[in-house]
C-alpha cells in the first residue's frame, strides 16, 4: 500500500487499485477498458462506443430492463463513457449494497449479449445521435478539423464513428471487438469508499479471478507526421452564429510540457478539467476573455488540452460576436499568442493561473465518486502517481517554460484553423465551453 492505495493484479492480468475512504457510507466502482476510438480501423470507426452500448442491454443474469430501475431503488447512480483511449463504466452506491456493481461488472466482462434484434436496434439509435450531433455547428467543425489535423493516426474520427461504418458494421464485428479488447488484462478496476480491503480483494478474487486472460493485444500505432504548414477549413450550415476553432498539435499527457501547457491554457482562456465531473470555474480573468469577450469580439471563449495517451490538440473555440467577423476573432487570438512568445508573462500572472488550475483540479477530486474516477482514468495513460504528482509538478512551472511551451506549439505551421459560416436558418443554442465534453459520448 502507497498514499492508502492498495495494487494488486489478478493471476489472468486484472489490474486492481483500492482506495479506503470512511468519510461517507458510500462505495464508487470503476471499470476501465483499454479500447476507445485510437484503437479503431476504416470499417469499424465508431465500434467503441456502440460496443459501450451494448453493455446495457444486459446478460442472462442481469438483464437490461431491471439494471436501471434496481440501480435507483437502492439509491445509487450509474454510468459509462468511450473516450479517444479508454472506455469505463461506474456505479456509485451506499456501501452496503455494491455487491451489485461486483457481480454486474464480472457478468458483463464476459457475458453480455448481442442479439440480432439488439444489434439493430442500438444501430438505429447510434445513426440517430450521429445525425443529432451533425446539426451542431461546433460538432460539424471538430470532425473537420480532426479529420484534416490526423491524417494517419486514428484520432482522426469522432468517438462516435463515420456514418458510412456505423450503416454496415455487423454483429460480428461488435462481437469480436468485445472478445478482444474486453478481457481482465486489458482492464483496470479502481474502487474507492467505505469498505475493507482484505473483505473488498477476496470478493473481487470471487467473482473476477475465474474469468480467462485474453489474448495479448498488439496495438499498432501509426504517429501522426509532423504537419508542416496552416491548414484552413470552412464549414457551412444552418444557424445564425459563427465559430471559430483554432487547434494546435500539442504533445501526450505524460509529455513534460504536458503542465506549461496547462498553466498556458489558464493564463489565456482560463481552467478547464482533465474530470468530467470537475465542474468549472470562471475564466474572466483569463486574457483572451478580457480582449475578445469584453472588447465584444466573441460572445464566449474557451480551450483545453484533454490527457491523451498520444499527442493529440491544443483547442480554442470562441463564439464570434454578432457584429464583428471570424477574421477579427483570429487576429486578436493571435496578437495574444504573440505577446506570450515575445514577453514571458509576470510572476504574479503565472502564480494566479497556477493557482486557478489548482482550485479546478482540487474541485475535481474531492468526491468518493472523483477520487475512484482518478485512481482508474491516470492508469489509462500513465499510473497514479501522475495523479499524485500533478500538483507539484504544476507549481514547478515558470514564466520562461509558458513562454517556451508558446514559442514551440502555437505557431502557425502547427495549427489547423476552423471557421463555421452560418447559413441563417435557425439551430438552436450551444454551450459556451465545450473543450473536453465535446468529445465524450455517454448514456
């Protein structure tokens, strides 16, 4: 045991980290699978998240109907999500009654069911969100610009797939993904709360031990080649308002540069959360709220550098203002970019945006259900003690790294620069900061 987290893994590969938190009578289980779009071929883009789907649909012994309604009469919560490098599921429910989340994770490790009747029905409902998400201009310009800054890597879809795969993906194909990646060596259990560690590993042994190792995985990485020079696309599409998206090739999460960058991104847009229950803090002290929101050159403006396992994008979205143009948006987003590579930023400035970065990290991990979500999702990219580490190694960022970390990725021959040209008919609102959400399908 290290900083009151027990590790173990299970004879067939199954990676296990508890946490003992007697705070509340409340117990949070997590279930990580190593397989999210970066694990996705032509043909099968999209097969992640549909699998992720099948997973409610339930097995022989926990079927799908009575999972939701039982879940809520004991007074627990649940969910699951398929990122760019993981998909994970969670149950967060009063101590006493997690066995439930033990056995349903072990059943549906091995035994869920993919009906023919399923399979085409969730195949409807998956081209129906696809086809909802496509009359969202923020979502028609970030598979744009994925697809045209990832070339051959396989960041280079959206999570949720290409329409012309999810029509012709068969029940095969979703089998065999799950037999592949779904497998205890391919996995990471991660359980916080109020319970025993000796009682929690036997009956974990119980019910996960039995379940065979699969078959090594050997993932084929293809890098991405260095870009070399600005790429432009233009969207067009309905609505009234425009967007621009300013994208950055920036480096992996266990990248050194990985925390200047964190600090550079709070000192220009604000904070944004690596948690998906972090919530948010206010980014009007931030630099590019201060010379594009209140001089009324955007309406919102926001960024974020999510922790992938490879190098993926450094994101600004901004919500051009009514009467003024894209254009304008980018030539102030860039006069900033400039001051930050030309001037290293004062002390007093680095402190305050480190110290933003910090309360919104501290935000999200105080929960039973964040601190689970965090011994699980760093193991995804890295280990715990990333998690562990990120505070100090956020208060180690000086002036010169911000500026240094702005001098190497945002230049122009690094970007791929999206603008969306409204049509003029009506879509509806967008949030504001869609910097990681964006990305994240869940159910």
């Amino acid at each position: 045991m290290q900083d009151g987290v027990s590790r173990i893994k299970l004879e067939n590969g199954l990676q296990i980290l508890l946490k003992e938190i007697h705070t509340a009578p409340i117990i949070s289980h997590w279930i990580w699978y190593r397989a999210g779009s970066r694990n996705e071929l032509a043909g099968i883009t999209g097969i992640s998240h549909w699998v992720e789907h099948m997973q409610f649909k339930g097995t022989e012994r926990f079927p799908g109907h009575m999972l939701d309604r039982e879940i809520a009469r004991l007074g627990g919560v649940w969910n699951a999500f398929t990122y760019l490098d993981w998909t994970a599921y969670f149950e967060t429910l009063p101590s006493d009654k997690i066995d439930l989340a033990l056995q349903l994770e072990a059943d549906r490790m091995a035994n869920s069911q993919f009906t023919e009747q399923e399979v085409d029905a969730e195949r409807t409902v998956i081209i129906s969100e696809r086809q909802g998400n496509e009359n969202e201009p923020l979502f028609q310009l970030s598979e744009q610009i994925q697809a045209t800054a990832f070339r051959v890597h396989a960041y280079h879809h959206e999570i949720i797939g290409d329409l012309a795969d999810l029509e012709v993906m068969t029940r095969d194909d979703l089998i065999a993904y799950y037999r592949k990646f779904y497998a205890p060596n391919n996995a990471v259990l991660a359980i916080a709360g109020d319970f025993d560690t000796q009682s929690m590993l036997a009956r974990i042994n119980e019910l996960y031990g039995n379940i065979p190792a699969g078959e090594p995985l050997s993932i084929r990485v293809r890098p991405e080649p260095v870009q070399r020079g600005e790429r432009r696309i233009t969207i067009e599409g309905p609505g009234e308002t425009v967007y621009v998206e300013a994208t950055y090739h920036a480096p992996e999460v266990t990248h050194p540069d990985f925390y200047a960058l964190t600090v550079l991104d709070s000192l220009l847009s604000g904070p944004s959360s690596l948690n998906m229950f972090g919530g948010g803090i206010s980014n009007k002290t931030s630099r590019l709220y201060r010379e594009l929101v209140e001089k009324e050159l955007a309406v919102g403006i926001s960024g974020g550098l999510p922790a992938t396992i490879d190098p993926y994008l450094y994101r600004f979205t901004a919500i051009v203002h009514p009467e003024r143009t894209a254009e304008d948006v980018i030539r102030a987003l860039d006069e900033q970019i400039k001051l930050v590579q030309e001037t290293p930023p004062s002390t007093e400035e680095i402190a305050r945006a480190i110290k933003q970065a910090r309360a919104l990290f501290a935000y999200g991990s105080e929960s039973i259900t964040n601190q689970a979500f965090w011994l699980g999702f760093s193991e995804m990219f890295a280990t715990y003690d990333w998690f562990l580490n990120y505070l100090e190694n956020l208060a180690r960022v000086t002036p010169e790294d911000v500026q240094r970390v702005a001098q190497t990725y945002f230049q122009p021959r690094n970007r791929v620069l999206g603008i969306y040209l409204p049509t003029g008919t009506d879509d509806g609102e967008l949030p504001v900061d869609m910097a990681i959400a964006e990305d994240i399908e869940h159910d």
